[in-house]
C-alpha cells in the first residue's frame, strides 16, 4: 500500500468549523421574498392568460392548451403552493395584503397594450415556461415548493430537473476531477472554507439540506494514484473512526461501493453552539479516494430548519435523495 501523505485528513474538519457555521447556513433571502416574487409573476401570468382569452376569443383555446401545458408541470404544482405558504408566512397580515396585491397586478396588465400579434407571441412564451424557460429564481421557487419535491427532493432529479456539477476548473479543486447531478432548484455558493469546494442548499437556498463537495490532495505527485487495493486497505471502519471529529455522536459508518469502487459512508450527529445559538446537524458524508485525491460529498440537515420532524424523520425521508445523488457520480 502507498504511503500516504495525509494519515489524518482535513476533509472532516473542514466542513464543520464552528466560526463559519452560521454563515453556510443564512440564506441569501428571506423565504418569504423569495416566494412573493414568484407569487407575483404566477398571478400576472393568470391575468394575462384571462385578459388574451377575454379581448381575442378565437384564441380561448390556445389559452387553455397553455395554461394546462404549465400547470400540469411540477412548476404549476409548485405555483399552486404559493398562495397558502404566504398565509402561513404572513398571518393576518396576508387578508391585507392579498388584495393589495391582485389590485396592483391587474392594474398593470391592464394598462399593457395587450395586441394579437403580443397575445400569440406570449402564449408561446407560456409553453416554454412550462420547460422551465423563465427567470432562474422564480423557476427554483417553484420546483422548490412543488409539494412533490418537498416531500422527496430526489424526485426532482428523477423527473427532469438537474444541475451538473464539475469539480476541475474550481479555483479551489486542486485538480480533483469528478462530476456530480444535484436537483436544479438548490442553489449553488461559494465557501471560503479550506478544502470546500462548492456548497449547495436545498430549497432555492431556503431548504433544510446543506451538501459540501470537500477535496484534500493526500497523495505526492511522485506516489502516483490510487488504486482499487489502496481503496480497500484505507476505507475501513478504523478510518472512519479515526476521521470523525471530536463532539460527534456517530449513528453508523461503514465501506460501501461508491461509483465502482470501495469508498465509506458515515452517519453523525453534530451540535455547534455560537453567540448563543445552537445548531443540531445530521451528517450523511460519503468519501472516495479518486487518482490523488480524498473528496467527500457531505449531506447536513439542519435540525432548526426542519418543521415537524424530528433528525430521525428527516433522515429516513432524505437518505434517498442523498443515494441518487450519489448515484450520479462520475470518476473523470
């Protein structure tokens, strides 16, 4: 077996730092914008689609064929999701502002110059909608909030609606070569973490599930790659083990094949405490050993972003999104 340059890995610690917990976890707006936006551009969506079949009627049908191409999507389910997430969000408030809102919308496609050339033209713009052919925020929002989706985000994925992800023209990927699908609405940020190479979170950045693409270098140029018995003698339950962080409760941890080759996998609990705040993490973090590389794709959930459902519940719901996501890895 290769002597290896890196006996204990940063790989583990670097994804849980305590200093820049709570910066990975704060979302780059607040949920109920976010869900505003695409709230608004669904119903002046509805008041176009109305006002083209109310001033052309010898279009009414293409407006149906329209609106039914995209709310028999997962984008028109998440549209439908919309209305009632703002109640919630906004409580008694929301009997006020409701009105206030449709007034303004129909206010302004009212006073659009609505014409038949501009009517066909937006009905073809409604079909292609219905691929996703939007704004990326409003597109995210929606398959974030397709009740589908929400219950199994790994059906996303399934249906359609991926994102690649490649690992070697990162700036902070030290050569590390290997292609990842994720569902399309999570959204994707930088870490200024060492060995972090990209973060990713559920939910258009609102969700409950945080994944980190981690990389360590821990082979010299002169000890050549990994191979499959290297693999086999380092991913073993003692280096599970021997990786973990101090604080951690470890729930299970074990090698399993992981894109054709013995890699682990292992399942901790996580408590973070700063400036008073306190965060309980699920991890589910896969590694593999690739050509030079240790890289790991780690799965958080976190425990103050769950409603109800306990860590447990969360888990068993997930583990399947975290299992065809690893599924889609690529060796380059």
């Amino acid at each position: 077996m290769k002597i290896f340059s890196i006996l204990t890995l940063i790989i583990f610690s670097s994804f849980i730092q305590l200093s820049h917990a709570q910066k990975e976890t704060t979302p780059r707006e607040p949920k109920w914008k976010q869900v505003s936006q695409a709230q608004g551009f669904f119903m002046a969506q509805n008041y176009s689609l109305n006002r083209i079949a109310a001033e052309y009627p010898d279009l009414a049908p293409q407006v149906r064929q329209a609106n039914f191409a995209f709310m028999s999507t997962a984008l028109g389910e998440g549209a439908t999701a919309l209305e009632p997430l703002l109640q919630r969000e906004w409580a008694e408030e929301w009997a006020e502002a409701q009105p206030e809102m449709e007034a303004q919308f129909k206010e302004i496609v009212r006073q659009q110059v609505l014409t038949r050339e501009g009517s066909e033209a937006y009905l073809k713009e409604v079909n292609q909608r219905a691929k996703g052919n939007m704004p990326e925020s409003i597109r995210n929002t929606l398959l974030a909030n397709c009740p589908a989706y929400v219950k199994s985000p790994g059906a996303e994925m399934s249906a359609g609606w991926r994102q690649n992800f490649s690992t070697l023209k990162h700036p902070k990927s030290d050569g590390a070569n290997i292609t990842i699908g994720l569902p399309l609405s999570w959204r994707k940020r930088e870490s200024t973490r060492q060995g972090v190479i990209q973060v990713f979170r559920s939910g258009a950045g609102n969700g409950s599930i945080l994944v980190t693409i981690n990389s360590a270098k821990a082979l010299d140029d002169t000890d050549g790659d990994f191979n499959d018995q290297d693999m086999k003698e380092l991913f073993t339950d003692a280096f599970i083990n021997d990786s973990l962080p101090d604080g951690v409760t470890l729930i299970e941890g074990r090698p399993m094949t992981i894109a054709g080759k013995t890699g682990t996998m292992s399942v901790f609990d996580l408590t973070q405490e700063e400036l008073d705040i306190k965060l309980t993490s699920r991890f589910t973090t896969f590694t593999i050993a690739h050509k030079q590389h240790i890289i790991s794709v780690s799965f958080q959930i976190m425990g103050n972003f769950l409603k109800d459902m306990t860590l447990d519940d969360a888990q068993k719901a997930y583990f399947p999104t975290y299992r065809s996501i690893m599924a889609t890895l690529v060796r380059n």
